[in-house]
C-alpha cells in the first residue's frame, strides 16, 4: 500500500512538474514574442506601406433587438422591420507613412438604400486592425489585447501544439484570463511563427453579453521576414441581454430579452459581421499619400461606383442568392420610409437646425429671455445646399416683448472653394449685444435649448454693423476666419468714454480681425459633403487678433486686440475625465468699455442666495457679479473634473463635477469711463465648487464658494447655488 501511495505522490509530482514546465515555456515563449513586436510590427519596422482592401458589414436577424432612443429616431429600424438585414460595403487603400501617419482613402462606398452613404459608420472602428496595438478595439470599445505589455500578469498561456502555416512552423499558444469575469480580457489562440516569433494566425473570444469571435489570418514575406493582415473576420451574436452599440451615429442595443422559447430562438438569429481582405501590399516605396491632415477620406467618386464594380470586389461567394436579394430590396424600403430625409433632419437637430425644403431653420433664435429685451422671440435661418451648393442666404428676424423693438440680420454668402469650405460672406446687422463680451470668431456652434448666462445679463449696448467675412479650413486641423466691419455702438445706460476731453455716448467702430483654430490631434474624415472631426484631441488652440482703424468709414478709435485660448482634457477609460482651460486677453489702445473683457460673471445683482437662483453656465463665475470687474488685461483658468457616472436607478445616473475657477486682470486708463463703478482684478479671484449634473431630464445642481483677496464680508454673498442644464443635441 505505501508503494502504491508512493508511485501515485510521484506521478503526480511528475504530472506537475510537467505543467509548471509548460506554463514557463509558454510565458518565454509570450515574452520573446513581445520583445519582437517592433520588428514584426510593419508600421515600427516600415518607413511606409500601402495595401488595397475591401470590407463589408452584415447585420440580420431579429430587427426588433436593434433599439435605443437615438436609433428609433433614425428610422433605421423600419428597414430591418421589412427586410431583416442592414449591409455597407466598401474599398480603401491603407497609407502609412512612418512621418505622415496612417490614412485610409475610400475608393467605393456603397449602402443599398441610401441615396449617399451614411458615412458616421466609417469612422466607427469596428475591429482593430493593427493586431500589435497594446489595446484591441471592438464597436469603439477598448479590450486589452494578449499582445499588451503586461499581458503575461493578465493571461495564463498554454502551448498545444505545431503546425505549418505558409510553409513556416509555428506553435499554437492558447491564452484565457488570469480572473475569471474580467470585462476588458480575451480568450483564444495565437499562432507564433517559431522563427522570428511574429503572430502568423489570431482567434480572439469573449462571451458575455455578446458572443464575439474575432480573426486575423496573415501571410509571409520572404524578403522582409514579415507577416502581413491578409485578412479579418468579427462575428458578434447577442445573447439574451441588452448591449449597447454605436451604429449611424445613434445608440443601438444589441439583444432583448424574450419570454417565449420561440421569441428567444430569434432574438438569437440577431448577427453583426464584419469581413475584411486586404490586397497589394506595397513596402518602403514613394506613396501617393494625397491630403495631409486627414485619417478618413472619401473620395467623390467612391459614391458612384456601379454594380459591376462592387461584383468584381465581392468575390465569388461573398452572399447567397437570397442574401444578395434581401440586401438589394433596401433600396426600395428606404424610399417608402423616407429613411435618407430623417437622417438629414437629425444630423441638422444635433447644430441646431431644422430642414424645411431649400431652408434650414435656426432653432437658437426662436425664444429667448434676458433683462432688457424680456422674452425675444426670432426666427432665423439659412438656405441649404438643394437651393444651391455655391449660394447661400441667412439671417434672422426677433422682436424683445419688454423694449418692442424688432432687430434683425441679413447675409448673402458665396463658396469660392468646395475644397476648403471657403465662404464669402457679406451681411448687415442690427441687434443688442452685452458688454465687454469677447468671442473668437472660430468657436464651433453648440446648439442648447437656451442660453443659461443669457437670462442674467443686465447691461448691454445697441449697434448696427455692415461687414464682410471669409471663413475657410486651411488644412483640416484648421478653420480660420478674417472679417472687416463698421459698427455704430449706442449703450443701453448712461455710460460715457472721455478720450482727450471729448465725451463719447456713442461712437462709431471700424474693426479687422483675423481668427484661427487648430486641433492638431484631432483627426478628421473628408467626405463629398465636407470635413467632419471625427475624434477630438487635444490640446485646441485657438488665436484671435483686432485691429480698430481710426478715420476708417468715420471711424473714432484706434487700439490692438489680442485673444488666445487653450484647452486641454485627459479623458480615462473609466468615463471619468478632467478638462482644462486657459484664456488670455490683452488689449491697448482707446477702447471703449464695451469692447474690453470681463471673466464671464453669472451672479444676480440680488442680495439674497434664493434670489440668485439661477442657471449655471458652461465657463463662467457663478459667484461673480454682474458689472463687478472690468479688465484690458485678463487671464482666466478652470479646472473641471468629472467623475464616472454613478447608478441610482436605470434611468437615473447622475454626474459628480469638481470645479475651480481663477482670473487675474487689470485696466489701464480707468478714467476714461463715467458713470460706471471700475474695479480690477489684479489681486487673483478664485472660486471653487461642484456640480451634480443630470438629474432629471438634463438639469442638475450646482454649488459655488468665492474666496481669496475678492471674498466678501457676508458669508452668504460668496456662495452660488444653481441649477445645471446639459443637454446638448
């Protein structure tokens, strides 16, 4: 019995001893593979290369297990009601260039049913391409790849076996996660080429709420000892519980739950598939790499390429003859469902228009409240590109209910350029504005239900203005914007500007301004329809400078404007996230208070907290009065940091924001302004408080505490309690 006992101990000695051996083989083995990824990586190991591809996007099955709010609204899920499939295809040819980057140019673009391309879904990164990145990429969504430095404390590694591929042997690794229930890892297999230990085959798995499989097959180059992507194939089955997917620029909930064996039988049919295969590859050779400054770029003609192409590119087997049916069908459903004008009208609702006919109707002017004009109530707009691609008219007309005085705008726009977006515009304008208010002239449209700062404002100043504009994008990464003016500005108080004993109550204003944004990180995609940012970077830069000319169409004043902003934010995978902001203003010269700066005060002139009650703006002090500083010198700084949305219920995830807030000026010549209270901020003012954002239908709660060498004597004036409102369409 004890020899029995005996020879059992050491067999399972031996039986471990064996494992631990492989386990160490295997990790030598994964270890020597990432030592190698830079030279088996093309983009380290290439100064450049190109290859041509095609790839196509299947999605069938139980169209009722594609919902959310936002893809509701697209309509796209009627097309699914009748048809049952959704199919894009397209070719690209892949440029990397080891200084100018990567870049994908789209040669055919096709999506039966739509007059044009939805083209939101070709910046969607469906599936890694690049199988050495340190993150793999799934629908927008980051898993850590095997391949990742750290993936030996992550991964447990096997080796099952040997096998030929292209000729090479290569040893089979099998690799799963150290923790069980880990959302961000993969099961599979690597295959490793046993000579240069570079990946020769990939099967990447995950189960959970969607069923993935993932596959990279590669072939070898004899030349450069290197394996390239031939091909890739994503296959995503849901399961019975909901996973949200980006799709068209809309929410797509992949999955539902079914209460019948029969109901979850087709739920389970639900499959999205992706399929690509690259071709031509060409190494270390002079490359038409075309603009500069783009990631994506469609080409005009990729949208009129015939059938007989897209056959030839498809590949003998690419669908059955019932499949190629179903997908040639949409284009008929989508004419009966006016897909292609919903999609329009919602890419138009998010910037705050709305599509009537040849007219895009400005929603921003329809209603607004502030203390002089009482409810405004406008209408605005511009005409679109079925009137004319080169024309454009655009304008405005509101009416204040408390000074019953209509004021409007004119502008007749001409593009010189497609290519950069150049517009000439000339326009007229006659309106109410606030004081000491300064805009860059290439700060994006942002589109809210209204305006919180608007409602608070107390001072502003009359003008009427005549002026002329050219905005273009000088590269992708940067729009610019020059503009000549004449304005006759009248305040709305009783404010006077004394230059050389002469007293100004109103005044004419002759101005040039030059303005410039860049985003040199973001990266863009340029379609028949024009440049779209397609992932922000930072930092943004933005320039502005204003010259006033003295004499110029009788103009009063001479002085120098200059305006500088950076902004920055460092976004977690988490969802938490912390935005930065500094802004800086200088100005010389006669300038009259109207056109100096202020630090974006928000605090009702009120004495008590309730009566301060108000909304919150983006950038501004909450807890700073109205009228309290003005500054020819300014520098302003905030810091935002956003934590992860917690859960209270479903549909109730609120958002916890940090904020400090601080401003440095000063003002020169403060005589020169009469009946007007000065007071400067050299001394530093600072703030400091919190928002909890998104409680109910957009609208939050805010808190603010001001301190330092501007704190007030009463406790209770220091402090801003708000509402919050971010609901940005």
């Amino acid at each position: 019995m004890r020899l029995f006992f005996g020879i059992l101990l050491l067999f399972l000695c031996t039986i471990t001893a064996a494992q631990q051996q492989g386990v160490q083989e295997a990790e030598l083995l994964m270890t020597k593979v990432l030592i190698s990824k830079k030279k088996n990586d093309p983009s380290h190991k290439l100064n450049s290369y190109r290859y041509d591809a095609y790839e196509n996007l299947k999605v069938s099955g139980d169209p009722e297990a594609l919902t959310g709010p936002g893809y509701k609204k697209t309509e796209l899920r009627k097309t699914l009601k009748k048809t049952g499939v959704l199919y894009a295809e397209k070719t690209s040819r892949h440029n990397y260039d080891h200084i100018k980057g990567y870049k994908e140019i789209i040669t055919g673009a096709n999506m039966p049913g739509f007059e044009e391309p939805v083209y939101p879904i070709y910046h969607i990164d469906f599936q890694s391409e690049n199988i050495y990145d340190e993150k793999y990429i799934i629908f927008d969504q980051e898993y850590i790849s095997p391949l990742n430095e750290k993936s030996i404390s992550l991964y447990h590694f096997q080796i099952v076996t040997d096998s030929i591929i292209e000729g090479r042997t290569v040893t089979k690794l099998n690799f799963f996660p150290r923790k069980e229930n880990e959302s961000r890892l993969f099961s599979g297999f690597l295959y490793i080429d046993q000579h240069t230990y570079a990946v020769a085959k990939a099967v990447f798995e995950k189960s959970g709420a969607l069923y993935i499989n993932a596959y990279h097959d590669f072939v070898y180059d004899d030349l450069l000892s290197l394996w390239y992507n031939s091909s890739r194939k994503l296959y995503v089955r849901q399961e019975k519980t909901k996973k949200e997917l980006e799709l068209f620029g809309a929410r797509l909930e992949v999955g539902i739950q079914k209460s019948t064996y029969d109901q979850e039988q087709i739920a389970e049919e639900l499959y999205l598939i992706i399929e690509a295969v690259n071709s031509n590859f060409t190494t270390n050779k002079s490359l038409d790499y075309g603009r500069r400054g783009l990631k994506i770029d469609v080409q005009d003609s990729a949208i009129h390429q015939q059938e007989a192409y897209w056959e030839k590119e498809r590949g003998k087997d690419a669908f059955s003859t019932s499949e190629l049916a179903q997908f040639m069908n949409l284009d008929s459903i989508v004419d009966a469902t006016k897909i292609t004008r919903k999609l329009e009208m919602l890419d138009k609702f998010k910037i705050g228009y709305f599509p009537v006919s040849v007219v895009d109707v400005d929603l921003k002017y329809l209603v607004k409240y502030n203390d002089y004009e009482a409810f405004r109530l406008g209408i605005g707009g511009q005409t679109n590109e079925k009137l004319s691609e080169s024309f454009r008219i655009n304008g405005y007309l509101a009416y204040g209910t408390k000074d019953a005085v209509f004021k409007h705008k004119i502008g007749l726009g001409y593009r010189i350029s497609k290519e950069k977006n150049t517009w000439l515009t000339m326009y007229k304008q006659d309106d109410i504005t606030e004081f000491a208010a300064e805009h860059f002239l290439t700060d994006a449209r942002v589109y809210s239900l209204f305006e919180p700062r608007l409602i608070n404002i107390p001072t502003f100043y009359l003008y009427k203005e005549y002026g002329m504009s050219l905005q273009q994008r000088l590269v992708p990464s940067v729009i610019s914007e020059v503009s000549l003016s004449r304005k006759r500005v009248t305040p709305t108080t009783n404010y006077q500007f004394i230059l050389e004993d002469e007293v100004f109550t109103d005044y004419v204003l002759a101005e040039v301004s030059l303005g410039a944004r860049w985003s040199p990180v973001s990266e863009f995609m340029r379609t028949p329809k024009g440049y779209q940012e397609i992932t922000r970077g930072y930092p943004i830069l933005s320039g502005q400078i204003t010259q006033g000319i003295k004499g110029f169409t009788a103009s009063n004043f001479n002085y120098l404007k200059l305006s500088g902003k950076v902004e920055y934010a460092f976004k977690r995978t988490d969802k938490s996230s912390t935005e930065l902001l500094l802004e800086g203003h200088y100005s010389s010269g006669e300038v009259p208070l109207t056109h100096l700066y202020h630090a974006y005060p928000n605090a009702p002139n009120k004495d008590e907290i309730l009566q301060r009650f108000s909304v919150a703006g983006r950038r501004s002090f909450e807890t700073m009065y109205f009228n309290e500083f003005f500054s020819d010198q300014l520098l302003v700084g905030q810091v935002k940091h956003h934590f992860a949305p917690f859960t209270i219920f479903s549909f109730l995830k609120p958002e916890m924001v940090l904020i400090s807030k601080v401003a440095w000026g000063d003002l020169d010549h403060a005589q020169r302004h009469q009946n007007v209270t000065i007071t400067t901020l050299e001394k530093g003012y600072f703030e400091s408080g919190f928002e909890l954002n998104k409680l109910l239908f957009g609208f939050g709660l805010s808190a603010s505490y001001r301190y330092g060498a501007y704190h007030l004597p009463d406790f209770a004036d220091n402090i801003a309690i708000k509402f919050t409102f971010y609901l940005e369409l």
